[in-house]
C-alpha cells in the first residue's frame, strides 16, 4: 500500500486571494457628532477649527482635530472616559484618515455602555 506524500504550501482557491476594496479617507465628521444632543452634552469650536465634545457630568471628551491634534503625530479623533476612583478610565485615538464611519461606530458603541444615574 502506497500513501501519498502530503503536498507542500497551503491550499485556497482564486476567489479567496481576490483583493477587496476598503474604505479609505477621514468621510464625513458629521456622522460622528450627530450623536450627541444638547441635552446631554456641550459643543465647542475653537480658533483653530478643532471640535470638542463633552459630557454634561465632564467624564465623557470627544476631540476631532481635522488638521491634526497639536503636539501629536497625526491624531485627529481623540475619544476619553475619566475613570472613578474604583475603576481608571480609557482613552482611543484615531489618526486624521481614520474614516468617519470607523469612528462613529466607537462612539455609538461608548454611548450605548453608558447609563443615567
């Protein structure tokens, strides 16, 4: 009896290595600030065009930076959550590129983990 010797490399098909097209450039900032309402959050606009969010409580900060957040290498979507004093909190940057809709998706995520007391 006669066993076949096991063929090198890996298997797949032309359909598995075709390329996919992705979603490239920042979109469209609205997306992203059209989540919050007045009644929950403060807006602000500063000289240089920069957007800031914050929460009416203060722990919640949104920063979009559309020609870069000063002092940083490209960061154009700034995301922070102050802690308590159990539980330290977090911080997600996302470069000026970063699609909106990526963005957007973690900001509605955020929002839909947080509650009123």
């Amino acid at each position: 009896m006669t066993v076949a010797p096991a063929s090198p490399g890996f298997s797949t098909t032309v359909e598995t290595l075709r390329l996919r097209e992705w979603q490239l450039g920042p979109g469209q900032p609205a997306l992203v600030m059209d989540q919050f309402s007045s009644d929950d959050f403060n807006l602000v606009v500063d000289d240089r065009a920069d957007v800031h969010v914050n929460s009416k409580d203060g722990r919640f900060y949104l920063g979009w930076f559309p020609l870069g957040r000063p002092g940083t290498d490209g960061e154009g979507w700034k995301i922070a959550l102050t802690g308590t004093a159990k539980v330290r909190g977090y911080q997600v940057s996302f470069d000026v590129e970063t699609p909106a809709e990526i963005v957007a998706a973690a900001v509605a995520r955020v929002l839909e983990t947080s509650r009123r007391l």
